[in-house]
C-alpha cells in the first residue's frame, strides 16, 4: 500500500489540473540501481490492464506490476525544503538509504509530467 500526504494531494491536483491531466492517474515508479539507491519517477498516464489503481483521497496512484514490491509501504509527501522550495518526496522502508527522495521527473511547484508516464 502507498500512502500520500494530504499536502502531497493537494499538489497533486493541482498539478493534474495545470496539466489538464485531471482524468489520468499518477504513475509511480522507482528502480533499484547497482549501488542499491533506488531512483523514483512519476507522471500522469493511462490505467493499463495490470496495473494496480490505489485511490488516495479522490486521485488515482498507477503503479505496474513490475514495481509494486520496492513501492509497498511507501509514503508520498510534498514539502518545503528550504524558503519557497517545495518538492515531492518519496519515504520508502524498501530504500537502504532511508533518507527521503525527492523524484526526477517532478521539482519545486509540482510534477512536471504529463502524458507518457513510466513503466
């Protein structure tokens, strides 16, 4: 199960609905490197047969079957870092690094991503 703040919601609408993404869902993904970091991504896509649709307070997260296991137990949070720096994170009990991460694919004022997503 993935859990999302409700700033990180909030964010998300509001990313979504810059994006006239509103009817997608949010694709998360992350890949465990060589060195064991695991990086994230996401972005707004199309539910795929065997996706898993985790609703999060009236937005859809998409994740694959192929990333399901290093995303179980995840948080997504949106914080501010340091004065006006807002950004994603991903708090993950699977990552060794145990710090949280903010994502490529989004930065400060929201998810950048539209369309395409990850798999």
């Amino acid at each position: 199960m993935i859990t999302v703040t409700p700033s990180a919601v909030q964010q998300i609408r509001v990313a979504a609905s810059q994006s006239e993404a509103d009817e997608l869902g949010l694709r998360v993904a992350a890949r465990r490197d060589a060195d064991g970091s695991v990086n994230y991504v996401m972005g707004f896509d199309e539910v795929r047969n065997d996706d898993l649709v985790v609703p999060a307070d009236g937005i859809a997260l998409v994740v694959s079957p192929a990333h399901r296991d290093l995303l179980d137990g995840m948080t997504i949070d949106y914080v501010e870092f340091a004065a006006g720096d807002f950004r994603f994170i991903f708090i993950n009990p699977n990552d060794a690094a145990d710090t949280p991460v903010a994502p490529k694919g989004c930065g400060t004022g929201g998810c950048s991503c539209s369309g395409g997503g990850t798999s």
